[in-house]
C-alpha cells in the first residue's frame, strides 16, 4: 500500500531505496513486538527509477538492508 499512496500522493512511482526502507521497517517491526513472529528470510530487492537508474538491494531478517552492484544469499553466499 505504501507504493500506492505515493503513486496517488505524487503522481510518479515510489522510488526503489523509499520502498525497500518502508518494507524493511516492515520486517524490523515484526521483531520487536510481542505475539508476532519476525520474518525468517533474507531478500533482494531489484527496481529501476529515474533518479538513480537500476539498483539492488539486499535485506536480512531483521529489517536491516543495503545497496549493492552484485550479491547472493544462500548457503554458499560468502564463497563467492
């Protein structure tokens, strides 16, 4: 909902880096409060916008996330 609401609020898509924050402050969330099971998995997140052109970002289970040109999650992730 978040990427719409921009959309209405600003007539342009929501830049990626501003979607992966909200998503990610989503998931860091789910960690804190009580009755409530934080996200188990790690994502990659790849979007284009106009700004900054294509961009990939990483996030771990616990809401923290960065940018990167290439990376990999998985068990081998640190071999390579």
């Amino acid at each position: 909902t978040c990427s719409t609401l921009y959309l209405l609020q600003y007539q342009e898509p929501i830049p990626c880096e501003q979607l992966v924050t909200a998503l990610c402050d989503i998931k860091q969330a789910y960690t804190q409060f009580g009755g409530k099971r934080p996200f188990g998995v790690s994502l990659l997140y790849m979007g284009w916008d106009k700004h900054y052109g294509f961009q990939l970002y990483q996030s771990d289970p616990s809401g923290n996330y960065g940018g990167w040109k290439a990376t990999c999650i998985g068990n081998n992730s640190a071999h390579t």
